[in-house]
C-alpha cells in the first residue's frame, strides 16, 4: 500500500511539475527570448579569432548605430539590386556584396494569405542583423587591398532574376580587378563566382572565404525532436551544435573536404556550400558582444594568381525554405555530402523518410493533409496487422483470464511467493503469456514515432487547414473547454488552453484502456484511469494534426481489438460489469 501511495503521489507531482514549467518557466523564458532578439547587436562583418592557422577571415569596423534602424531603414542606406525570382524576393548590399534581404514568396507569417511574407535574412544595422558574405583572405604577410564589408562594388544591372546573373566589379587600384557574378536558380540555391584579375607584375595567392553571420538569440521550438541553431556536415558527419554550447565560450572547428554548414531554423536553411574538391577549415563561433553566431569558411589551399592572368572559385549558398525534393534535388545535382539531413530525421530516417514521401503523395492524391494522415495511418495499420494481432490475442487472453486473477491475489494476496507460483501455473495451464503483448507493440513503436517525427518537422503541416475551425494543422486547437469552446467571452491563459480535439483523444484513450486488461488492484486501476486526463492536458499544446493522428490511431487501434475480442469471445467489458 505504501508503494501504491507512492507512485499516486508522483504521477500527480508530474503533472503539477509540467504545468508549473509552462506557467513559471517557458512563460518568462518566452519573454526573455523576445526581448534578447530584439536587443541590440554590433554591426560588423567577423570579428572574431581566425578560421586557419595563416591566412583569417576578415574583419570590418563597427557601426555607431548598432543595430537600432528599423529593417526598412537599413534597407534604404545603401545602394541595392533587386532580387526577383518565384520563390525569393529581396536585394543584394552594393556595399559589401552583401546577400542580406531575403523573404520567402510561398511561405506567409500566419495563415492569412496577405500577410507579410517570411523574412530570412536582413540587414546590418537593423533589429535582428542575419547576412552572408562571401570574399578572400590575404596569404600571411601579404599586403594586398582586398574587398571588404565596406567596399562599394559597381554593376550596370538592376536586378537579379534566374535568367539575369548579377556581375559585380571592384578596382582596388593597385592593378587587381575583383568580378564577382551572383547567379540564383528558381529555388534557392545561389552561385557566387569570384574572379581576380591580376594586371601586376607578380602573382599572388589569396583564400576565398564564405561566413553567415546571426545576430541575436533566435526564438526556437525548444523540443528535444528537433535541432535549431548551427548545423553542418562535414567529413561526411552531421554536426548539431546548440546556440547554448556556442555562447558558453564552446566554439567548434573542423578540418574537411568539401561538406556545407549553415544555421537552421525549424523550417528554413542558410547554409555555406563551398567546392566540393577543396580542403576547408569550417567553424562555429560566438562573439558575445551583439550576440552573435557565425558560421564560416576559409580554403586552406590559397588560389595562385599569375601576372596577367584572371583565375577564380565557384562556392554556392542555399537560402530558403527546408523542401525535401528540393533539398534531395540539390544534392544529388551539386553532390552535397548528406544535404538532405537539414532535415531533422532523427534516428530513425530509414523510417522517417519514407514516410514523408507516402504522406505527402497521398496529401497530393486526396487533397487534404489531415485526410491524407487518417488514410496513412490506416496504410500503416494494416501494415502491421499481425504484429498488432499477436498483441491484442495476448491481451484477449490475459482479460479473460483477469476474474480468476482476481480470485487468486483475493485467495493469496498475503503470501506474495505463492500468489507468483499459482499465476505462472495459471499463465501455463491456459498457455498465456502477460510479455507476448508487449513485443509487438514495442516493434510499432519506431514506426509511429517517425510518423510523428514527419509531422512536426517537415514543412508539410505548416498553415494546411483541416475542416471547421481547424485552420492550421501546425498549430494546436484555438479552441478550450474552459470558455465553453468560446460561448463565454474569456480569453483563458495559455496554460488552460484545452481544446475539443484534445478531449476527444482523452476520451479515445479512456475508451481503450476499457478494452485493456485491468489491473486486479484498484489502486492501480484508478491511477491508469488517471493517464488519459494526463495526456489529454500534455496533447493540448501539440499541433492539430498531431493530435488528429494520436486520436484516430487510438480509435482504429480499439477496432482491431474489439473484432479480435469478439472473434475469441472475450467480453469486452471488466468483471463486474455488464457486457
């Protein structure tokens, strides 16, 4: 009884633990996210230590503004050139050849289809300073006058389309001439190629570097499914690191050939694709001051320049939105070392990849998303029948045996030792097994979890609606029981926030149990009638669709369990009670 006291004590103490978490926690830290992204930061291009032994990446002089013009404003201080393509709009900094406004056509801050497009990059200067830069790095010793953050580069073009690349030129007067052409495709992906002219009387060696440079703490999901922040793969191995770690002081480089790095958001990508044939130096860094996160490149084997000669680099940088064929495309067609684990998969990506593909050929098929979760999951159902079958058999027999259980523990529930022996008799005379339902289940598990994983990392669910009131599956239920689903004018908190869906994958859950085994002691009976209002309460902030899968997976589940029940004759209601 102690124990069962015990664990009643600790599943209500979870239960209060997460909701003083979200209340007294995530709330102020929220708060604290909000104000630190919109703090100000120093507008410089990389000052920070050098990415090479040698030749560094480098640095530009600080701005008096520090980052206190709106983004408009900083837009208006310097000469730009369109970007315009279908899915980028945007400009390019003529200071700097900056790449540093950039909004994404297909995706809209809410789901109201007018409202301002999704904003990736901006400027130095304003709120949240987010750019790439691309240049070259003098050999150590040299003193050569290269481009830098500030340098006013000239072009007779007005815009940058996928059939007009930008070509820029810089003369730095010491007989070198800079050209640079900035190609973009229809996606995403942008080519900068970097020329020098050499009209002196000597050849030279330069480094070409790329770096991307963040300033201010982002807001992030903040689940344990899904990384944000600096990513990478280099060496052929996928490098995740914290915006956390960084600011501790934990700065990351790699030596290696080829690979990319970039900064992730949960839906969006920038990332740094050098040549695929050289040797890099990559890093991770954090300057505290301005609180800014970089990540960069430099080559490690210099570019030689003969006199008279023109010689140059090609390096490529993705900036857009994480689209799985587009991502896949890319890869395979600038073969980018594991490009597509931009993507969070997870651990189980021979899984989880898959079944994206399935869902969103049939979300194409039946044209709608929530639809296209329901007719996976019954795909995935049958798929696992008799895995499921095995299982619910198992549960089948343990039910029916569950009145002469109860008799036994009523018998000998004072002698522990032999109420063991006479249920493993009992177990052996009826040839039931209590572990052969759990194997099965466990074996679906992976299978479900990559499902989820899909819905809440991909770009799938993002503003689709369902029906009714269900306008963004990414998004939990705007509904809650606490105003009567909006019959009473109140806006509760957050943290009350329960809505219809919510209950009724309670309810499904609740209603399952009923079906399951119960435990002989009522103790134990009532704390998992207690498991539903639990999860019900955790479900209320997951996305729609999330919920939706839950709930209906829950009710196919009780299907195949009651046909299997009926077809063994087990009654499907517990002792006592009437069938």
């Amino acid at each position: 009884m102690s124990d069962q006291k015990n664990l009643i004590i600790a599943i209500v103490l979870c239960f209060l633990i997460i909701f003083g978490f979200q209340y007294f926690v995530e709330g102020p830290q929220l708060e604290q996210q909000q104000q630190t992204t919109t703090s100000s930061s120093d507008n410089t291009s990389s000052q920070v230590p050098a990415a090479t032994q040698g030749a560094s990446i480098p640095s530009a002089p600080g701005s008096a503004e520090q980052d206190s013009l709106t983004r408009a404003q900083s837009l208006e201080k310097v000469e730009r050139v369109r970007i315009n393509t279908p899915a980028l709009h945007g400009s390019v900094s003529l200071t700097g050849a900056r790449l540093d406004d950039l909004t994404l056509i297909d995706y809209r801050e809410t789901i109201d289809p007018n409202s301002a497009e999704i904003k990736l990059l901006s400027p130095a200067g304003s709120p949240n300073p987010y750019y790439a830069e691309f240049g070259w790095s003098p050999a150590p010793g040299a003193d050569i006058k290269l481009p830098n953050a500030q340098t006013l580069w000239s072009t007779e073009a007005t815009e940058l389309t996928p059939e007009k690349p930008l070509k820029l030129t810089w003369d730095n007067g010491d007989g070198l001439i800079f050209h640079r052409t900035i190609s973009i495709d229809e996606h995403y992906m942008f080519a900068i190629e970097q020329m020098i002219e050499n009209q002196t009387d000597t050849a030279i060696t330069l480094f070409p570097y790329g770096l991307i440079s963040r300033h201010g703490t982002p807001e992030t999901t903040n689940f344990y499914i899904l990384h944000e922040g600096p990513i990478g793969v280099l060496n052929d191995t996928l490098e995740e690191i914290d915006y956390d770690d960084l600011e501790e002081g934990n700065n990351e480089s790699f030596s290696s050939v080829g690979g990319w790095l970039g900064i992730t958001d949960k839906f969006w990508l920038t990332a740094l694709i050098p040549d695929q044939n050289t040797n890099i130096k990559a890093r991770f860094s954090y300057a505290q001051k301005g609180a800014r996160y970089q990540t960069d490149f430099l080559n490690q084997e210099g570019i030689n320049v003969p006199s008279g000669d023109t010689v140059g680099i090609t390096n490529h940088l993705f900036a857009g939105a994480k689209v799985v064929e587009v991502l896949d495309t890319y890869e395979e067609e600038y073969k980018i070392s594991r490009f597509d684990l931009a993507i969070d998969w997870g651990w189980f990506y021979f899984l989880t990849k898959p079944i994206y593909f399935a869902l969103a050929f049939l979300n194409s098929w039946i044209g709608n998303l929530g639809l296209a979760i329901m007719a996976l999951t019954v795909i995935i159902k049958t798929i696992l029948l008799p895995l499921a079958h095995k299982s619910y058999v198992s549960m089948s027999k343990m039910k029916r045996l569950q009145p002469e259980m109860v008799k036994l523990r009523e018998k000998y529930g004072d002698d522990k030792q032999k109420l063991n022996q006479e249920m493993m008799a009992l177990y052996k005379r009826e040839k039931a097994n209590p572990a052969a339902g759990c194997l099965p289940i466990l074996l679906q598990i992976p299978i479900f979890f990559a499902l989820y994983k899909v819905l809440f990392v991909t770009l799938l669910m993002r503003h689709q609606p369902f029906y009714g009131y269900i306008k963004d599956l990414s998004a939990p239920d705007p509904t809650t029981v606490f105003n009567l689903f909006g019959l009473i004018p109140w806006d509760p908190p957050q943290v009350l926030m329960v809505g219809f869906l919510p209950l009724l994958m309670g309810l499904s859950m609740f209603l399952q149990q009923k079906l399951n085994p119960q435990p002989a002691d009522p103790v134990q009976a009532k704390i998992f009638l207690f498991m539903p209002i639990f999860f019900t309460y955790l479900l209320a902030s997951f996305p729609a669709g999330l919920v939706i899968y839950w709930t209906w997976n829950n009710i196919l589940s009780m299907a195949q369990q009651w046909l299997i029940m009926k077809r063994m004759g087990v009654s499907v209601t517990h002792p006592g009670e009437k069938s």
